[in-house]
C-alpha cells in the first residue's frame, strides 16, 4: 500500500494536501477531489476494508438528517489499494480551539451541537463518540458532527468503546447503546470547554469514571453557574438522572442572557501602543514639512528634542506597564492561594461532616433522628455541589453547618436512649418481648455499653423462655393434669417472675383444688348422715 504524503495521487481523482488526522485505523487528509472540483476530507483506512457499521448506518441514514448538523459523507471507494471515505471539508477547526475561552465565544456552536444531537436521537441513533475533535466547523462557524465510526442504534448491544475521556459509564459496561451516553459525553465536553481539559484528566481509568466523583470544575474564563452546573449534572453516574437535551438547551438559552462573571483584561504587549501613536505623530510630522528651510530646522532642531520627549514617555509607560503587570501577577498568586487554602479549609469540613455522618449512621440515626439526619444530608449534598462548582468558601460554610446540626443530634442521644428504655420497660411488662428486643437492640446501638439495655435484653431472653413453659403448663392443666401443670408455671415464675400467665395459672391449680377439697368433704358429711 503507498504511503500517504502530501502531493500523492489517488486514482488520478485525489491529490492529497495535508494530513488533518490520525486515528487508532485511520488518517484524515485534506484532498483535492477533481471529480468534485474541490476540496473534500478523505478518511483513509488501514486496509482496503469495509467501512465501519457505524459509518455504513450513516451512509444510509444521512439523508433523513438535517444537513446543517453534520458532516456530510459523500461516498465509499476504493483507490489504489486504499479504502477511501470522502466527507465534507470543514474549514473552521474543531470545538477544541474554543477550550478555557468565555462561554459567549462557543455557546453559538454549542447550540448547534445540541440540535444535531437531538435529531440523531429522534432518528433512533446514538454517536457513542462525542468529544471536542469529533465536533467541526463550517465557514460560518456552525458546528457539524463528524466521526460516525460507532454510530449505533438505540438498543444496540453495546462493545465497551469510545474514548475514556467520554465514554459513558454504561458504555464502558458494555449496556446497550442509549441517548443517555451521548448526554454524558456532552458534559464531559462541556468540562472539557470550561476547564481547559477533560473530566479525570490526565489520569483517567475505568474506575474513576465507574466510581470517583467528578473532579471540581474550574473554570478557566467567565461562564455562567448554570452552564457549569449543567456539565456536572449531564456526567451524573446514573443515566436516569441526566437532563434531556430539551432540559439542556433551554439551560444554554437562558446563560445567554446572563452576566457571567468579569473576564480579566487582555494584557497588551509592552509598547504596543505606544508604537501606534509614533507612527500617527510621524505621518504628521510629515504633512507639516513644506520648506525645505523649515524641515532643515525640525531635523537639526525640534527632532531631537521631540525624540527624547517621547523616549522619556515611553520609558515612564513601559515602567507603568511593567509595575501593572507585577501587580496582576501577585493578585493572581494571591488569589491562587486563597484558592488552595479553600479548598483546604472546605475539604477539611467536608471530612468532618462525613466522619459525624458515619458515626449517627452506625448508630442508626435514621431510625431515631428522621427529620435532623435528612436535613443534615440535604445540606451536605448542596456542599458537595458548591465544591464542585469550585465555590470553596461556600462548600466549607455548608458542610460545617451540616456537621453542626449533627452534633446536635448526637448531643440528643442520652435523651433518646432514657425514652426507648422506658418504651422497652413497658413492653416486656407487657409480655411484648419481640417489641422490647428490638426497641433494647436499637439503644445498644446508640450506646453499646448501655447496662440497662444489656440487662434489659438479658430479661427479654428469659421472659421468652419462661412463656414457652407457661405456654405448656397451660396445656397439662386444660388436659387435667395439675401436677404437671402446676410444676411447670413454677419452673415458669423461677425463670422469670413477671411472667402474668404463670401466676394466673398456680391461682387456678390452687382454687381448683380447693373447689375439691370441699366438694369431698360434703361428700363425707352425707355418706357418715347416711350410715347413721
């Protein structure tokens, strides 16, 4: 196969320009296409080999798209040993060029990207590769799709590719192709635009996508909180809970209309300037030299002084300049500190609030300190967001009041405990020994050195065992036996003497007997009347 190199020809229909690209299996070069009259992109493949299904979907689906959303794929060939795809040249760039710039300089794009999205998904398909390099522009500066090797429909089993920096983590599970990977593809973009790299960048596995939070984002340039937030939304881990691409362009239109924060001011080159103004007082100069006499005495004359005027001016502006931009640089040191120590100071709150949250969990807060636990999670969750939104000073005055409020639970805990110790009380003295066991277990939770509790499930263990023995010496006595019935409510109240039934039942035994006793002695009376 002939190597690729500017100025190659392809079939005598494509003369090769420069190479635009190179993938894993394939170069993209800028073309001359005579067939076309024009300049086209050519993606060559590794082998002469059948594009990939992605791109044959696209061939075949393209026509049902708009236009203006994509770039174009004219046709499959075959040259010269080389398997050929011949697409739209796209004359802008890519989104890339637009990384750490304000969010007004590629919303525009942005918007269009969003389109295109949502009409691939109405077509039932999904991109499974959306990143900045896959995103073109036009002359006009409208973004177009591109790279349609993994296009899949909807549904389709899943392979586990697409770059790591983008891929899904139900992509990188191999789950079936959804609208919900190119979502999170998009935040990862979206992350990508506004910090200047791409989300777990440069250390990016699997597992930090499967299981690590989203790392802060930090913007480079001014964009709106709700675009920012918007891109951590969209790199939820659960599918279910990423916003629709209807959701997302509303949130894009509404940034538009919003102040996003100052953008620090371009600092000029040093004497820039004041070259400009030399220039304009030179051409003036110039026009007023009419007498030969007249511009023989500005040379000799007015010239020099006028030169060191202008020479002291500019050294007094570029020391100016020089002090002003010392200055930018240590309030820029400054405030890259303060950040740090924010972040610091907000990490340390966050590792606090979780060891406080960790400990009420063991002690099973939920169960007694519903509404306290929810509210200190609630607040523990806006935190976190703040932090990633890279708003440290927020995020640390949250997550300490929701520590806070967990201390005060925890302070509450003796209360709690004196109140399920009299609820245990009242159920075992009511014979209720799975109620006590459990109200007992849930104090031992809360203080696992708790003696009343100990003692209390201690007296549970033996009030159960005793009922089971009442329990059958109410059978032996409603069978007649009384001797039997009568040991074993005894070997009832031995275990326990609270146990209700076993007293009831000695009380019975002994009423009986006495009913017995008087029956055979009136028996006697009568049988000794009659034998007199």
């Amino acid at each position: 196969m002939t190597e690729l190199r500017p100025g190659l020809e392809l079939g005598a229909r494509f003369v090769l320009l420069r190479r635009l690209g190179r993938g894993g299996t394939a170069e993209v070069w800028l073309a001359e296409d005579r067939a076309r009259s024009g300049p086209v992109a050519l993606k060559v493949l590794d082998r002469a080999a059948e594009p990939l299904p992605g791109l044959t979907r696209m061939l075949a689906s393209q026509a049902a798209l708009p236009a203006a959303g994509f770039v174009a794929l004219h046709e499959f060939v075959r040259v010269d040993g080389h398997a050929l795809l011949v697409m739209d040249w796209m004359e802008g760039g890519d989104l890339g060029q637009f990384r750490g710039r304000p969010f007004e300089s590629w919303a525009g794009p942005l918007e269009d990207l969003v389109a295109a999205l949502a009409a691939l998904h109405a077509a039932g398909l999904v991109h499974r590769d959306l990143k900045c390099s896959n995103v073109l522009l036009d002359d006009a500066g409208r973004a177009r799709l591109s790279d349609f090797g993994l296009l899949a429909a909807v549904g389709e089993p899943g392979s586990g590719g697409g770059s790591p920096y983008s891929a899904s983590p139900q992509q990188l599970r191999a789950e079936p192709a959804a609208p919900a990977d190119d979502l999170y593809a998009l935040g990862a973009l979206l992350y990508e635009l506004i910090a200047g790299h791409p989300p777990y960048y440069p250390e990016v596995t699997h597992e930090r996508v499967l299981y690590e939070p989203v790392p802060p984002l930090l913007p480079l340039a001014a964009v709106p909180v709700r675009v920012r937030e918007l891109a951590l939304r969209l790199l939820a881990k659960s599918a279910a809970v990423r916003p629709a691409l209807t959701e997302v362009r509303a949130a894009l239109v509404a940034a538009r209309v919003e102040e996003p924060a100052a953008e620090p001011a371009p600092v000029a080159a040093i004497g820039a300037p004041v070259r400009a103004r030399a220039t304009a007082r030179t051409w003036l100069w110039l026009g007023g030299g009419v007498l030969a006499v007249a511009a023989l005495a500005v040379v000799f004359v007015a010239l020099p002084r006028w030169t060191a005027e202008r020479n002291a001016g500019l050294t007094e502006q570029a020391l100016a300049a020089a002090v002003a931009q010392e200055a930018r640089l240590r309030q820029r040191e400054q405030q890259a500190q303060q950040q740090a120590a924010a972040r610091t100071a907000a990490s340390a709150a966050r590792n606090r609030y979780a060891s406080a949250l960790a400990a009420l969990d063991a002690r099973q807060a939920a169960r007694w300190a519903v509404t306290a636990l929810a509210a200190a999670r609630a607040q523990g969750e806006a935190a976190a967001s703040q932090f990633d939104l890279g708003d440290f000073e927020q995020a640390a005055a949250a997550w300490q009041e929701a520590g806070a409020l967990l201390d005060r639970t925890s302070a509450d805990a003796p209360a709690v405990v004196q109140r399920l110790l009299a609820q245990a009380t009242t159920s075992l003295e009511a014979s209720r020994t799975r109620e006590a066991r459990e109200t007992l277990e849930l104090v031992l939770a809360i203080d696992p050195q708790n003696a009343a509790a100990r003692a209390g499930r201690e007296r549970a263990g033996r009030l159960e065992a005793a009922l089971v023995l009442a329990d059958a010496a109410a059978a032996d006595e409603r069978a007649g036996r009384l001797e039997a019935a009568e040991q074993g409510y005894r070997r009832a109240l031995a275990e326990e003497p609270g146990v209700p039934d076993a007293r009831e039942g000695l009380a019975r035994i002994a009423a009986r007997r006495s009913g017995d006793t008087y029956a055979a002695a009136m028996a006697r009376g009568l049988a000794e009347r009659s034998a007199g």
